[in-house]
C-alpha cells in the first residue's frame, strides 16, 4: 500500500457513491471542532466527506447494513433510528453542521433546524414539486413546495447564504430545491474550497492507486 500524508485522498468507491457538489461546495464553511449530522444518510456518502475533511460526524438512518459499513470509518459514530416515529433522538443536542440529501420528513423539519447550533451551517437538497413527471419521489409529502426551504430557514432565524430550485439533468433530471443557511456570526469564505483534510495513512482498502487521486480537495472520479 501506499503512504501518503496530509493529503486529502478520497474516490467516489470510499465515499459510497458521489457526494452532492452542493455538498462539496458548502462543507468547508462549517465551523471546525463540533459535531455534524447527517441525517438520513444512507449509504454516508455525506457522512464520509464530511469525515475526511476533518470533522466528527453522526449519521443517522434506520438501514442497518448500510450503518454497518460507515460504522467502521474514522470520525463516524453511526445512530440507528427511526427519524419519523418515536422520540426525536436528537433532543436537547446541537451540530455544528447538519446535512440532508434525498430525504424529507416535514413534521421533524422544525426540530432538525433548533438542532442546529450558532454558529452553525445547514446545507439541505431534496426534491421539490413537479418531480413527479421525472420519476421518484412522486408523493407530495417527500416533495419541497416552491421557495419551502428558503422560507422553512428564514423563520428559523437563519442566514441563507445561497438557494436555488430548478431542474437538473444529472445524476439524473430532476426537480431539486439546495439551500445552504447560516445560524450566527459565521465568517466563513464562500469561494474558497474545503481544505481541511484528515490525514490519511494509507490508499483506502479496495481503491486502486491509480484511481486514487491527492489535492486540497477531495478528488471524486
Ligand atoms: C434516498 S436515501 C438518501 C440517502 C443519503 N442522504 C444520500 O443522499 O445519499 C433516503 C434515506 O432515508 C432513510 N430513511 C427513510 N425513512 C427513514 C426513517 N423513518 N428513519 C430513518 N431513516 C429513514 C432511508 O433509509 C435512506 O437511507
């Protein structure tokens, strides 16, 4: 295997799968030394990124083989929960950044925002209305109505640092709502990339070097 140190090296195989670029570009703006969240996290492609850019991260899905597997990465600590019934496992907890994909549960949507700490960085993408005529989420419940995160964050008493809804083609055409919010007096660059890397030992189990590439940033293939 191959040394490298202080080297951000990551491929799309150790991440499971390719974090968002609206993830990738507001990751670095959340502020060193808290715990982030990623909610409903899946496979932790999210929770991996957030990991190898330094931070501690929780994530949180009721899918335990998935939990399984992002139990074993460096800087995770894995919940299982179910996010939408029972008691909210996050109560009384804050994160310093919080990030959601492909999910929503509006009811627990309020609590999610309280939870986020000050200062602190929310970065949320999901789909919204109109997704329908392109395939799954089709249910109004799992879909954003028109400007719902922008608003949703603002009478949480944050900054938004940046929104957008539209269509987009890839990974695949659909109808996407991303927002990225601000709870206190963060002054954090909104041009610069994530640089804060973990250093990382070793090439990654079953990552071929030559897949492997080294930057500030996380390299995704
Ligand atoms: C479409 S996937 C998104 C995964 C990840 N955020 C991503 O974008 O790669 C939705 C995730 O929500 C989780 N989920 C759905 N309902 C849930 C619930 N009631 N409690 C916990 N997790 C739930 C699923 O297990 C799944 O991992």
């Amino acid at each position: 295997m191959r040394a490298i140190k202080n080297s951000c090296v990551m491929a799309a195989d150790e991440l499971g799968g390719n974090p968002s670029p609206w993830v990738r570009r507001f990751a670095g703006m959340i502020p060193a030394g808290g715990t982030t969240l990623d909610l409903a996290c899946g496979g932790g492609r999210h929770a991996r990124l957030l990991a190898v850019l330094g931070y501690r991260v929780e994530a949180a899905d009721r899918d335990t083989a998935a939990l399984a597997a992002l139990a074993r990465v460096d800087g995770v600590t894995v919940l299982e929960a179910d996010l939408e019934g029972g008691a909210w496992p996050f109560c009384g907890r804050t994160f310093s950044g919080i990030v959601v994909t492909n999910y929503l549960h509006r009811p627990r949507l309020a609590g999610l925002l309280a939870a986020l700490a000050n200062p602190g960085v929310l970065i949320y993408e999901t789909f919204m209305l109109g997704n329908a005529r392109y395939g799954k989420p089709s249910n109004p419940d799992f879909l954003l109505r028109p400007q719902e995160l922008l608003g949703r964050a603002r009478d949480a008493g944050l900054r938004v640092a940046a929104f957008e809804e539209g269509r987009v083609d890839r990974p695949k055409p659909a109808l996407v709502q991303r927002l990225c919010a601000v709870r206190g007096d963060l002054d954090a660059p909104l041009d610069q990339p994530p640089t804060i890397c973990r250093a990382t030992s070793s090439t990654p189990p079953g990552v071929r070097s030559s897949a492997v590439k080294t930057c500030g940033v996380p390299k995704l293939r």
